[in-house]
C-alpha cells in the first residue's frame, strides 16, 4: 500500500522489515531507535500514549544489538525493533504505575518473564504506556495520569484498557507494543485504531511480573500493525514459564508459520462460524456493514461461513462483571500502604488501619473504587451464592456454547466491538455504557480461549469527523491460536494494512 | 434485587478499606445500584446442576524441586518502601491502647 511522504522513515517500516534492515546491516539499531524516539518526541504531546519514556535504557540496548551484529553473533527475529510496553508490565529499574497514583514512582526490584524475554530477544522497550488504571476500562479515561488520544481522530478513545499500547502503534511511535487483555484489553484498542491485536490462550504467557487484575482471566499479549509483526512478537513473549503456575507447559503454536500461511489467501476446507448473538440491537450499521463485507472476503478465498448460535453469550457481560471484581477486589489487597507505593496521612498517631484505608482512598480511581465495592459485595456471605456463584455456573455456560459450535467451526467470527471508536468524555460517566464496549470480547476470556482483533476497513463515525477503523474478532479453541493468525491475515491479504492510513499527524514528516 | 443504600455502600467501603468521602458515598450507592441490578442477570440462567468454572483452563497443582536460590535483594525492595527502618519496613502503629 502507498504511504504518503513515507521516503525513508524508519518509523513507517513494518518489525519485519526493520528487524531484516538492522540483520544486513543497512541500517543501526541505535539509528531505528533514534527515529522512534524523534517520533515520540513529535507526537506524543498530542497522542500521550507514553508515561515514561526510557531513552538511556532503549539507546543501550539497541548499541547491544549492533554490537552483537558487529561480532558475527546470531540475532533473534525481533532484534533491535522498538517496542512501547503496558505500564502493568513490570520493568526492573523502571518506574512502573498500572496507571494509578498509589504505584506512581513505584521502581520495580525484578523484571517481568515477558520483560526478560524481550531483553533477551533484544527488543528495544522505548517506555512504558498509559492505561487505565489497574487494566480497569474501556478508554484509557481511568488512567490517573490522563487519557491518551486515537490518532485517526484525537477528540476520540483509542480504547482501552492497553490504549497507551495501540495508540502508540497507530502513531507510529513504535512498530510493535504489548498490552493485556482481562476482558478485551487488548483486542478492542486494535480494533478502534486499525491495528492487529491478538489475546492468547489462557496460560499460553506467563503472567509473572504483571501488576494482577484478575488473575483467572488476565493474559499479556502483542500488539503490530501487520499480522506477522503481531506473530513474531507474540512467539517471543510465550511459552511455558515455572514462575506462573497457571502457564502451560505446551509448544507454542506455530503463530508466525500460521501468518504466512494465511496471507496466501487460501482458505479451503475451513468453516467459520458468525456468532448470531453478537450483532444486531446496539451495533453501528457501518461495523457490521464493514464485518459482512469480510466474511464476503473470507467465502471468496474458499472458507464455508456458517451462522452459529451461542445463546449464553449474552450473559457474558453480567458474569464478567462480577468475576473480574470479585478477583479484583482480592488482587487489590496488596495495596495496604506498607511494602510498596503511596502512604497518606501517617502522622505518628493513626492506627494502619486508618493509614491504609486513606491512602487507598486517596491512591485509587473511582472506577477501581467502584469495582472493589462490587467485589466484595458479590464474596461477601448471603450474596456469594447470588452473585459470584451464579457467575461462575454462567462461564461454564459459556464455554459449553463454544465447545458446541468449535464442532462444527474451526473459527468463530464477530465484530470485535459494537461502534467505532467513541469521543472521549461520552461514556466516563456511565459505567454501564463503557462497559457494553466490550460486549463482544468477553466470552473468550471466561473461557480461556484466543482470539485476534484483525482491521476490517473503514466506516463512518457517528457525530462526524474522518472514518474510523473496524475490527474483525476470530475466536479459536484453547491452545489454536494459530488460527486466528492464519485467519486474520487471509483478511490482511485481501484488505490491505489499515495502519498505513492513519493520519500522518503534526510533526510527521 | 434489594437497591443499594448509601449505608451499605459505607460497610462495602469500611470492608475494603477505602475511605470514601460522603460525596463519593451519595455517586457511588447509584453507581453500585445499576451495575448490580444489570450483572444479577446471572441468577436467570445458571440452574443448580451446571458446575461453577473457577478457572477455564484445567490445572492441577504444580510442585518444583526446593532449590536455595538468591531473592531479590533486600535494599533494593526496601528502597520501594513507603518507609523502611533497620533493615525492615515500617508500619504505623498496629495496637490500640485499649488493645
């Protein structure tokens, strides 16, 4: 696709395409790295995706890379391509917040399993982005440090809650970046910026080193403007890890061969299946307009579509919201004003108690307040049964309806979120609004199962303003996420690579 | 289900240790009222026989062999502290005098 006034900016290039730059030596990793950094120092007044931006740490590490190519060594497939890294990730030496006052100056002891994976893999971590806090949101609005800005259209969302991570990408801050999806983290900020974002099986990356949210849904995963750069990263980061017990000690799926494979276009012999329930009443015409037009593309390249009924998805919304708290409510608790953060109000004569509960006050959002209250009234006795024991039968609902339809589809496809990216300020007062952003990622979670945000193409923006991005969701079974990558980029290779469209922004070349 | 009154949100609050103000109190009983009479949706469905998913992923319990490994050095995790004395952390006071 033709770039306008690309010429030869580092910053427009694929991962793929810089990492192969750096391994025949047409140009230095400190050089990528510089024109990132450029580039975040142009932009970022306007995106704000970035909360702490490592210059000394991203340089050193890229000299690294060079030094090692200087020296005849093997580099890995991502080395020397920068990387922007969720502030829930944490980084030994670098300050790491989840987005919230109560961690803020907060200087991690150790280095996340993902983190050291990507050091090793010489991947250049630029800083650390915004979210919201603790992963709480849909916006990036609960951010405590202020909301980033979508980059095809700042007045708007670039989601949440890893929407540091995919408005990074869409500026072309960073080729590539990690966010975490709980609930749809990660696939709903993809798909509102025009990017690929993929959330793993449960258990398929290691979730040591992520500041928790709620630990039986949480999963770290990539973030690229291509299938294949999603890929890429995505192997780097998984596999088994003994430091997280829930990891799973299996292959990795063959993601990156499954993203070549798919972008040859040919699709035989697979069945999709349309999830009847997630569409309809409270979806833009233009998102399911932009859905149906792929699933078109998908039966030309040779897969049978089929329309699949999952009749409990439509309580996954009210379940999640009871698990997540519940789980979040207990996580949470580590937040006692002694080992680590914020302390408020310890004045020699206040009990703990007292200072725990004001600084917890004082350190924590209204949505995490909110969610708290919700968690510890859904577990507190004479609810439980009610509220998080019913939530609980409903995921076993759930996954009982994908396993139903996974034996007669090989992939399940929906739109990954209900409208185009929203205006800023529209839903933060209306938890409910903001919640029914993620109507169509929960169910993959609650089951533990994969799932990829591909772009679907354009569709107009209700209120006005430019056309805005629309993602495709594809839903595999457990530990099959190479069929989202193989899926996703048959929908790349017959769409283009949307990212390539977005405005170029003030300060680009 | 029973609306959410401001009292219950103040034991919710005492519960978790937040020390919410009377502002929050008055925001948050409505907030809490909608988003449990939406997510009470749950008790529509789940009958007594379907058995509740913790986890959706099957896991059994993971042991490792003990091996004596270095932790994370204790200056470093004391330098995070909001406040650290003699080598430890320290805490505001935990009894009360009547205690």
């Amino acid at each position: 696709m033709a770039v306008p006034d690309s010429g030869d900016d580092l910053t427009r290039l694929t991962a793929t395409e810089t990492a192969a730059k750096i391994a025949s030596g047409d140009v230095s990793a400190v050089e990528v790295a510089n024109a990132h950094l450029d580039r975040i120092r142009a932009v970022d007044g306007d995106v704000h995706a970035f909360l702490t931006v490592d210059e000394d740490g991203a340089i050193a590490c890229a000299e690294s890379v060079d030094d090692k190519r200087a020296n005849g060594e093997p580099l890995s497939p991502l080395a020397g391509v920068p990387l922007a890294l969720k502030d829930v990730v944490v980084t030994r030496g670098l300050q790491t917040t989840s987005g919230s006052k109560i961690l803020e100056g907060w200087i991690p002891p150790y280095d996340a399993t993902i983190t050291r994976k990507m050091r090793e893999a010489g991947v250049v971590i630029l800083g650390k982005v915004n979210m919201d806090e603790f992963a709480m949101g849909s916006s990036t609005e609960n951010s405590a440090f202020g909301a980033s800005r979508n980059p095809w259209d700042l007045t708007r969302t670039p989601g949440g809650s890893s929407g540091g991570s995919s408005a990074a990408v869409a500026a072309f801050e960073a080729p590539i970046a990690i966010g975490t999806d709980t609930g749809g983290s990660i696939r709903q900020p993809a798909a509102v910026t025009g990017l690929v974002g993929h959330k793993p099986t449960y258990g398929g990356v290691s979730r040591y080193g992520l500041i928790a949210f709620s630990s039986s849904l949480d999963q770290a995963g990539p973030f690229g403007r291509t299938v294949l750069d999603t890929a890429l990263l995505h192997e780097v980061i998984a596999g088994h890890d003994p430091m997280d017990s829930t990891s799973l000690d299996v292959p990795v799926p063959p993601v990156v061969a499954a993203a070549r494979e798919g972008a040859h276009g040919d699709l035989a012999g697979l069945t999709v299946g349309v999830v009847k329930e997630l569409g309809g009443e409270g979806y833009e015409p233009g998102v399911e307009a932009a859905c149906r037009a792929a699933y078109a593309k998908l039966e030309e390249m040779g897969a049978k579509v089929v329309e699949v009924s999952c009749p409990h998805f439509g309580y996954a919304l009210a379940a999640y919201y009871l698990i997540a708290p519940s789980e979040a409510s207990s996580n949470l608790a580590r937040f006692d004003a002694v080992r680590y953060g914020l302390r408020v109000g310890d004045d020699g004569v206040r009990g703990l108690e007292e200072v725990m509960s004001l600084t917890r006050e004082a350190g924590f959002g209204a949505e995490v307040k909110r969610r708290i209250m919700i968690g510890t009234y859904a577990l507190s006795s004479g609810y439980y049964d009610a509220y998080y024991g019913q939530a609980q039968k409903v995921r076993t609902l759930i996954s009982r309806d994908f396993a139903a339809a996974f034996e007669t589809c090989d992939v399940l496809v929906s739109p990954t979120t209900p409208t185009v990216a929203f205006k800023l300020g529209e839903r933060v007062d209306d938890p409910m609004a903001m919640y029914a952003s993620d109507l169509c990622t929960l169910p993959a979670p609650l089951a533990g199962l994969p799932a990829i945000s591909v772009p679907a193409g354009l569709a107009a923006a209700p209120g006005g303003g430019p056309e805005l991005p629309v993602g495709l969701q594809i839903m595999a079974p457990a530990l099959a996420d190479d069929r989202c990558y193989r899926v996703a980029a048959a929908v790349e290779a017959a769409l283009g690579v949307l990212a390539d469209k977005a405005p170029l922004l003030e300060g680009a070349k | 289900m029973p609306a959410i009154s401001r009292e219950e949100v103040a034991h919710l609050a005492r519960l978790a240790r937040l020390a919410v103000t009377d502002d929050e109190l008055d925001t948050f009983a409505g907030q809490l009222d909608v988003i449990l009479g939406a997510v009470a949706r749950v008790g529509e469905v789940a009958a007594d026989d379907i058995p509740p998913t913790s986890h959706a992923v099957p896991l059994t319990n993971v042991l490792r062999p003990d091996e004596v490994k270095p932790s994370i050095d204790r200056e470093m995790v004391l330098l995070a502290a909001p406040a650290a004395e003699d080598g430890r952390f320290r805490v505001p006071r935990i009894l009360t005098e009547e205690e």
